[in-house]
C-alpha cells in the first residue's frame, strides 16, 4: 500500500475552502485512477502541544508508489494538481510514502 497526504494550510476563508474543496475538488480527484481510499480529517487539526498550521488533511491511498505516480501522469491526476490553485491559495504540502501494518 501507498500513500499521498496533502497537508492543507489554513486559508484565510475556510468557509470558502470547505465549499470548494467538498463540492468540486473531492469530485476531481476521486477520478484519479488507482486510487483505492480517500479519507479526510475531521477538525480542528491540533498538535500535541496544541494549535496546527492546518486547516485539513486528505490521505489519498493507492496500492503502490508506481500506482501513485501513475496517477499523478494520468489526465486525471494533472486536472486534480491544477485544481490546487482554485482554493489552496495558503498551500498544501504532498508527501508520498509506502505504508505498511506492524
């Protein structure tokens, strides 16, 4: 199993972001090919010392690195990147990573 987390920062209109992101980004990216799972967070984000920088957290799973990076290729995968501009204006930070149940 792999992994894409996109680690959201707080926008400066979450209200607005939620929209967009629930109503149209989750749509685009669900198209993405291979992708077996998509959880989001539910807030608020803390950390164990308290406040977060993030606003929402999106752990997409696949079933390998080469699977998640056919997906980003794929005309699907570049429409969900391209989105990003859309409603991410404060950023958001990908990390990639094979996962495995110990």
């Amino acid at each position: 199993m792999a992994k894409l987390v996109a680690l959201y920062k707080k926008p400066a209109n979450a209200a607005a972001f939620d929209a967009y992101y629930y109503r149209t980004h989750i749509t685009i990216a669900k198209t993405v090919p291979g992708l077996r799972r998509y959880e989001v967070s539910a807030r608020p984000i803390t950390t164990l010392q308290g406040e977060s920088p993030y606003h929402l957290v999106a752990i997409l799973s696949f079933d390998s690195m080469e699977a998640i990076q056919q997906a980003l290729a794929s005309p699907q995968g570049q429409a969900t990147a391209a989105d990003l501009a859309n409603f991410a204006q404060a950023g958001v930070e990908l990390l990639v990573f094979e996962s495995k149940e110990v």
